[in-house]
C-alpha cells in the first residue's frame, strides 16, 4: 500500500513541474521551506530584481501550488 505524499513533498514536486518554465527565462525558483502553510522558495538568476518576479511568484507559482495542495496559504520569495 503506498503511503500518501506529505504536504512537503507535494510542495517541492510543484516546484520541480514549475521550475524548467521559469529557467526557460534565465530564473530559476529553489525550495526553502515550509512554515505551517507558507512555502518559502528563493528566487535566482534572472529572477533577482526582474520586476516580473513577484507577479510570477503570486500569479503562477502561488496559484499552481494552491491547485495541487489546497492547504498552501502563500508562497513568500525569502
């Protein structure tokens, strides 16, 4: 019998499905962690003071995440 994922690994799998859209722009996205139901990822390369990367956090990954584990409240970029 297969165990259910937890929460954590349901996050980074998010991450790795969104991840090769976002190094496609020369940025890449890592996981930090996880506080209660707040992901923390650190945002690199182009990402790093593009003025996009926050619409991108909230618009795409935060809004991604929440689809797949319901239970996410926010992705903060730390």
């Amino acid at each position: 019998m297969a165990e259910e994922q937890s929460k954590e690994e349901r996050v980074k799998a998010v991450i790795e499905e969104i991840r090769p859209y976002i190094q496609a722009d020369g940025g890449d996205l890592e996981f930090v962690s996880l506080v209660g139901n707040v992901v923390n990822v650190r945002l690199r390369g182009a990402c790093c003071g593009c003025p996009g990367a926050r619409m991108t956090l909230k618009m795409g990954v935060e809004q991604r995440m929440k689809e797949v584990v319901p239970e996410i409240e926010a992705v903060e970029a730390v």
